[in-house]
C-alpha cells in the first residue's frame, strides 16, 4: 500500500492534472466516476437509461439517450467532487456488449419493429437472433473454437444476420456498425478504431492473428462486411487504453463539460473493465477468476496459454490482461434471475414495501433479514428448507451455452409467509453459486484452474452473498477496495492513455487492493455437495424435458 501511496504522490508532483474519468455504462444507467491516481473514488454519479421489451426476445435502446446520460454523469460528477476539468488527465470507456447501428449524418437507424428511429441499439440480452446463431454453429466454421465451440445469439454477428435477413433497409443503410463501448469512444474523438476486447470477445475478430476472416462471414452470409473490407465493422483494431484520435472534440468536451483535447483510451465490454478492476489484485492475475455479478453474471480467467473449453467463450488474446488470454463465461441472468425468482412469490408485494421502509432494494432487504436469523452468513443455507433453484431464466450461458436453458424451482408448498419468501431468496443464491461452481469445474476439467474468485458487481456487494458464493463453490471470495470495479478499470483504461500509468498491467497493480475476503466454510461443504447435486439433476431434467 506505501508503495501505491507514493506512487499517486510522485505523479501529483509532475501532474498539474491529478484526476481520471471512469465512464460505465450498464443495462439500466450511465455512470462517471472520478477517480486519483492511487484509485481512490472521490465521487460517482449516474442516470438510468431507458430499456425497451415489447416482446419477450427483443430488448432495445437509445444511443442519443445514452450519450446523453453519460454527458449528465460526468457533469454530476465533477460537480460533486469539486474537481473542475483542467485537473482531468483522461477518459475511459466502457459498456454492455450492445449493436448500435448508425446510419447517414451519423444518425441512429431503427432496429426495431417499432420503426422509432431512436431505438438503434439491441441490446446484449435481446435473443432475437437464437436461429441464426444456431444457424452458424450448424455450419461449424473453425473460427467458433475462439467462442468455446458455439456462437451466443448474444453476439454480435448472429445479430447482424437477424438485421440482413428481417431489417434489410436498415442492414444496407447503416453507415456504421458499433459496439457500445466503440460507439461512446467514437462519439467522444470522432475516431472509428475498435477495442481489441470488443470485437474479439462479440464480432469473431481473431486478435491473436489480427485479422478478420473473410471466410467465415461468406460463410454464414455477411460477405458485404468481408467485400468492403469491413469498414463498417472496424479496420482500425487498438488495444484498451490506446489514446482514441486527438482526444475529446470540442463539440463531446463541450457536451461532457470538459476540456478539448483529453485523452480519451479505446474502452472496454463492461465485464471486463471489472476485470482490470478486480483480477490483479494480489499481483497474479492467472490465479484469480473475476466474477461480475449485475444483471447477468461475468467469469474471466486468465491463462498464459491458449486453453479451449466447450460452452466457455473464448480463448481470447490480450483482450483484458495485454498479451494473456481470456476465457469468459458466466450467467444470462443473475441479478436478473433473483429478481425475477422473488416476484413470484405471495409474500413478494408486502416484502417490497418493507424493503421501501427501511430504503434498500428488495433482495438486500431479504439478505439483511436472513443475516439476522443466523448466528454466521454460512448458516444461511439452513434457511432453503429443501427448495432448490435453477435460476436459468435466460438459458445456460456455460458451460453448456444453451439459450432454450430454463429456470426450475423444487420444494415448494403452500406457504405464503415472509420466511417461504426468505427460504426462495436464500436457495436462488445457492443456485447462482452452483451455476458459477459449475464453470468453475469446467475450466478446470480443461486445464484452466483458479484460485480465488475475485467479485465485483452491484448483486454481489452484500457480505451474505460473498459468503454463500465462497461455500457454495468452495473458493476464496476477494473483494476489492474499489466499491465500483467497472468504473475504477474505466479509470484504469484512461489512466493508461494519458500516460499516467505505463501500462494496463501496471495500473492494475497501482489502482487495486483486497478489502476483504470469505473462505469456505468446512461444516457446510458436504451440504453443498449434496445441494450441487441436486442441481445438476434439475437441470438435467430440464434438459430431458425440452426435448421430450
């Protein structure tokens, strides 16, 4: 820590600017934060964005609203912080894995069957595109081994399919083709470079060969992006961090409240700045799998070496950790599912309001009440009273990456009471755990081994949940210093760009630091077994019933 400490002091001494920007932008909100350069926040802010579901698969938003709530973010931001914008010494980006479609004068083109023209974004859940990932993984082009074997209808090349093949207008029209986190770097300096993390980790970029190959999108039908060299998808490929144009234009510093000319570091997928965020934080990033649990949930281990597991996205080169390779997974829906998992539940309207009372959100009202029954937060599974969860609302994102996948629930009865509610709320974390312990063993299986996990995210801040996550997969849970992970690796990112860190590596090591960490409890291991179990039977018995 005096090693960090002295580290921010020396740069102050040769920096008139001391501060740098996160910017994250999640499904729901934009945030900023403001942050020095020893990674402590000062302030944050944020404003919701609007989520558009007319129909069960299609999720959308707005580009022009998103941009403008981050413009507000970081206006609010400094303003809280007192910090005005000659002390900013640089900007990062990062965001959903989200298609933003613009076309001519740079204006949003509809992507939706509404024709608002506002609605040019679809978002990463959106799962419009199922049939036409299904289509491509039938055709088994060699570039899916980079995906874990099969292509997410959560990606962005099954997406542009489903564009070409119902919006044909809007696919022929557009000008550009972004992913959000390239798009907010674009709107920022003008610049029409992509992050290596975006379009290896989303588009089928092969970083480790860099290059795109042409064959495949003849093969699936996309061959207009191979024919025009794939301008509208990205020929300029950078790395996270790299400095994006000449910096802010003056019509993006004027609209952020900031100064021309700041330089701004080419983002990343929202995950994965969590990522920087967390996963260097005892100096060995290849030990440590980075757990984001929001909406959905992100795993991310980091491996020297190329290792390929089935339903495992990836391996992907020097997309999060320069020159490592990545292999991400994780959960359509987390936060997501427990949420949804709650609502059906008699007790849920009359819990919600005393939520309200005491001014939290429901699920961490329910944590807090559950941490109340029980003498240790590892005791807390004795609350379940044999209900069992599947919490896979959305489909299984791995290790099987099965978008049909659906949620199972067991053990229920006619109880209509606050503790049945508890006892639902209690066994969905535990689903979530043996869903994340499943990965966990998968990689493992693969050569891809891990040590710790390493969490960041809003649905996992609450100590309960940690503690459940460590016994429920029987690893040490770390959580960092930095209460907002995914702003601190946007800092991270800018940071690196205005040259206030060397590299993405060295940033990671001077901007993190353990706050607290949750060891398995023995006493409850064997009980996880059995509840481990009992969840691969569910899900497999799901399985059989899809199909029957």
């Amino acid at each position: 820590m005096h090693n960090q400490t002295q580290a921010a002091a020396d740069l102050a001494k040769h920096h008139t600017k001391r501060y740098v920007i996160g910017i994250d932008v999640g499904t729901g909100s934009a945030r900023a934060g403001i942050f020095d350069f020893s990674g402590t926040m000062l302030a944050s802010a944020k404003q919701n964005i609007t989520l558009y579901r007319d129909t069960e698969h299609f999720v959308e938003q707005s580009s022009q609203e998103i941009w403008s709530a981050v413009c507000h973010s970081v206006k609010q931001a400094l303003t809280i912080a007192k910090v005005t914008p000659t002390e900013i010494a640089g900007i990062g980006f990062d965001a959903t894995c989200s298609l933003v479609v613009i076309g001519d004068n740079d204006a949003p083109l509809s992507v939706s069957p509404s024709e608002d023209p506002e609605r040019n974004i679809i978002v990463w859940m959106d799962h419009r595109a199922t049939e036409q990932a299904e289509r491509i993984n039938r055709l088994g082009h060699p570039v899916l081994r980079y995906v874990g074997g099969k292509i997410s209808p959560e990606m962005e090349t099954p997406k542009l399919l489903w564009l070409k093949e119902n919006r044909r207008s809007t696919f022929d029209n557009a000008k550009y083709f972004f992913d959000l986190a390239d798009f907010l770097t674009w709107k920022a300096t003008g610049d029409l470079a992509r992050s290596t993390c975006t379009v290896t980790c989303k588009w089928t970029y092969l970083a480790h060969e860099k290059r795109w190959d042409e064959d495949y999108f003849h093969q699936i039908g996309l061959e207009e992006l191979a024919n025009e060299g794939f301008a509208r998808i990205g020929q300029n490929i950078i790395d996270p961090g790299t400095p994006c144009g000449h910096g802010l234009t003056p019509q993006a510093a004027e609209q952020l409240g900031l100064i021309v000319g700041i330089p701004v570091a080419a983002g990343m997928i929202d995950a994965h700045a969590g990522g920087i965020g967390t996963v260097g934080v005892n100096g060995d990033a290849t030990r440590n799998l980075a757990y984001v649990f929001g909406t959905s949930s992100c795993t991310m281990t980091t491996q020297r070496e190329p290792v390929f597991i089935p339903g495992v996205w990836g391996p992907y080169y020097s997309v999060m950790v320069p020159g490592m390779w990545l292999n991400e997974g994780g959960q359509s829906a987390a936060g997501a599912a427990i949420d949804q998992l709650i609502s059906f539940h008699p007790a849920a309207a009359e819990a919600a309001i005393l939520a309200k009372q005491h001014g939290v959100s429901l699920p961490v009202f329910l944590a807090d009440l559950a941490r109340q029954k029980v003498d240790s937060a590892s005791e807390a599974v004795d609350l379940t009273h044999g209900i069992y969860v599947v919490p896979e609302f959305l489909g299984n994102r791995a290790p099987f990456a099965d978008p049909h996948a659906r949620a199972l629930i067991a053990g229920l009865g006619m109880e209509r009471d606050l503790d049945n509610l508890l006892s639902l709320y209690i066994a969905g974390i535990c689903g979530i755990g043996y869903g994340l312990r499943q990965i966990i063993d998968a990689q493992q299986l693969a050569g891809a081994a891990i040590d710790n996990i390493v969490i960041s995210g809003g649905a996992g801040q609450h100590p309960l949940i940690r503690q459940l996550l460590a016994d429920t997969c029987g690893k040490m849970v770390l959580a960092t210093k930095a209460s907002e992970p995914m702003l601190l690796g946007s800092a991270i990112l800018g940071a690196v760009a205005a040259n206030v860190a060397d590299s993405v590596t060295q940033a990671m090591e001077q901007f993190s630091e353990i706050a607290d960490q949750y060891s398995p409890c023995d006493k409850y291991t064997e009980r996880h077994q059995r509840g481990y179990q009992a969840f691969q039977r569910l899900q497999q018995t799901a399985r059989e019933l899809a199909t029957s």
